[in-house]
C-alpha cells in the first residue's frame, strides 16, 4: 500500500474509541506453512550487523564500543515521577524518588545533549517515569529540536495528558510518538495502571494521527494470563490508521515480580497473529532495529515484536541512556553506570565529560545475559531507568 493510499484512509477513518477497539471476533481462522514464513524471515533478517551502520568519525569516538557499534540514538529520562503505577514497571509499594535537587536541570540536559549530538547522536528519545509531567517539557523540546545535527525528537509516553500538550510539542519540534498502552478494556487498564485513564489514552492516540504523526507507535507489554487474548485485537488497530502496534516481550527489572511463566514468547505471539491474519507479511528491517516488523496485507499501520529476552539484538545496539538523576547507562540490563551529573557540576569541561561518556562506551558487553541470569541481576525498577 502507498502511503499516499495510507494517508487518505487515515483521514477517512474513525477515530478509536472505547466502543469500537474492540473488534468483532474473526471466524476466519487460517494457518500458514511456518516453515515458509521462517524461511521468509530469516532472508529478510540477514543483513549483518554493522552493514548499513553510520560509519565512525574522529567526532564521534566516543560513542564507539570496542565491538565497533556507533552509538547514534540517546534516550534521555526527564523524571521519575508519574501519573500512573503500573505493575511492570513500578512495585507495588513505589520507589524512592531521588530528591529533586539531585536530578538534572534543563540547563544540565540541554549541555549533555548537546555534547551527544555534536559527537554524532542524531536521535533523541525523552522518556519518564512519564515525561509529559515534568513542567519545562516543551522548553526542553524546543531547545533540543534546535540542536544542529539532530535528526529525530521523540518521546515515550503514557498518554493520559499527552492529547492536550501534543499541539504545542510538536510546534516546539517533537517529531515521534510512543504511547504505552497495554490492554483494550477499560477494567483491565485500571487493573494494570492502578489508575483510571484509558479513555484519555485513546484520545491521544486519535490525536497523534491526526497531528499527522506517522507512523503512531502504540507500546503493547504482553503478559501471560492478562492480556495474550488481546494480540490479535490489537493488531485490528492498524487497520485503517498510520498505527504502529509494538508487542513486547515481558523483561524483568527491580520491584515487577517477574516469572517466566509470564513470559510470552515473540514465536508464540506471532503464531496467533499468523492464524488469523496470515497475509501477515515481513517487512525490511533497518540493522539497528529494536523490533521485526510487519504488515497485514491492505492495512495502513504495522505491527512489530521487541524480543528483548528470547531472541536479543545487542549486535545492532545503537542505544544509549541518560537517566533523571544524571547516571549514564550503555545497556537496559547491565547494572553498570557512571554518573555525569557529580563531574558536570565540579565544572569539569567537555573534554573531560567525552572522556568519561568514551571510557563507559567502550566498557558496553557485547550481549546482555540471557533471560534468566538478568531476572537474578540487581538493577534498578524501569521507573528509575527511563521507558
């Protein structure tokens, strides 16, 4: 499908509402050869790490690993607060915030960030804890979408005040969209957030696609007993609008309670997907990629699988953390960080901070541990991490 073709059923289509995401269960259930589909994949999966990757300058040498990855993709946590307490992100008792004079300040941000782009990061992602709460977001937006060199500005959110801020984010440069959301029915939504909200998640949706955010990208955490029977409802979203529906494998962080038992794995999710829409088709994959992506034949949006914890992409990490408090974080798994807020406020210069950015790159793995010894590593809740 063009998207001149996509663009035109967007503006025709309805916008999701609580009635109607729900769609009307399929009697067309059908299979497809998996063996035909792996064989597909596996053809379309095999460009080798580091073919299309951005090639190293003398810039950039600090966002290089020792295995050669150039770290181009910098996702930055505004805070540690949010409107929300979801189960797999926060534990059921809440966490410690880290004291407000302890996090960066906009000024802070906007430094490190800019001594990122100037390396070489081209792309930007804000995230939380719920990132639309903190109150100079637009500030930030602004000032960062300035940055030269910078390609992308994007953000993780929750979706519960993102309709009514979403106008002015984007004027202040705001160029991508994820919004969480993990369950079509309303009981089930406040069950998981602990929070009332869904409807106000739904409109921001609506309201990124006819913002002409394209594609919509809609962060779905799959879990075993709670919202496996969804998948395929899901996927119905991307029917008529620019939709991106990312399935996620459940990952295990501090205070989530996590057990393999709840894991449902990328294969399984893609089979039931597969039954019932088996004009599912694989599309290209850029090297850096989080998620496989694809596409139900004659639907405008697209559905992806982040596999973070059966089958990993550590070969292509492109991706960097800076957390609220100022930690800088090379891997989501790995325990390790370095502070850069402690030298940033010994004003130390730039130098000096290349420095430290440079030595904690090069210290990156080149995989994070396999499921299991990551479930028994100390790290810290994905609140405190960033989404």
């Amino acid at each position: 499908m063009s998207l001149r073709i996509c663009q035109v059923s967007v503006l025709a289509s309805k916008p999701i509402t609580e009635s109607n995401a729900l769609p009307s269960e399929s009697s067309n259930s059908h299979s497809i050869a998996k063996d035909s589909l792996d064989r597909s994949q596996s053809k379309t999966h095999a460009n080798s790490f580091g073919e299309d990757q951005p090639k190293a300058t003398s810039a950039s040498d600090m966002l290089v690993d020792s295995f050669g990855r150039l770290h181009t993709y910098l996702r930055i946590s505004l805070t540690e607060r949010c409107n929300l307490r979801c189960q797999y992100c926060m534990p059921d008792d809440g966490v410690e915030l880290t004291p407000s004079p302890q996090l960066l300040s906009q000024t802070e941000i906007i430094r490190l960030a800019s001594l990122f782009v100037s390396s070489g990061v081209d792309k930007i992602r804000l995230t939380g804890g719920e990132p639309t709460v903190r109150k100079d977001i637009e500030e930030i937006c602004l000032q960062l979408s300035n940055l030269k060199g910078l390609k992308t500005l994007a953000i993780t959110t929750n979706g519960i005040t993102l309709a009514r801020k979403l106008p002015r984010l984007k004027e202040c440069g705001l160029t991508a969209v994820n919004i969480s959301l993990d369950t079509l029915v309303p009981a089930k939504f406040e069950f998981m957030t602990r929070r009332k909200g869904f409807s106000k998640v739904l409109e921001s949706i609506n309201t990124a696609a006819d913002l002409g955010y394209n594609p919509v990208k809609v962060n779905c955490v799959i879990m075993r007993g709670f919202n496996d029977d969804e998948i395929c409802d899901f996927v119905e979203l991307t029917r008529d609008r620019p939709i991106n529906v990312r399935f996620i494998e459940f990952m295990p962080f501090d205070g989530n309670v996590w057990n393999v038992k709840k894991l449902v794995p990328y294969a399984e999710m893609l089979d039931k997907v597969v039954q019932q829409f088996p004009s599912l088709k694989r599309l290209q994959d850029h090297p850096t990629d989080t998620a496989k992506n694809f596409r139900v034949d004659g639907y405008c949006g697209s559905v992806s699988f982040i596999t973070s914890m059966t089958e990993h992409f550590c070969a292509g990490c492109n991706r960097l953390r800076l957390l609220a408090d100022g930690n800088f974080k090379v891997c989501l798994f790995g325990p390790s960080e370095v502070s850069l807020r402690d030298p940033l406020r010994s004003s130390i210069d730039d130098e000096g901070l290349k420095e430290i950015i440079g030595a904690a790159v090069k210290r990156k793995k080149a995989s994070h541990s396999g499921m299991f010894d990551i479930a028994k590593t100390a790290n810290r809740p994905m609140i405190h991490i960033g989404g």
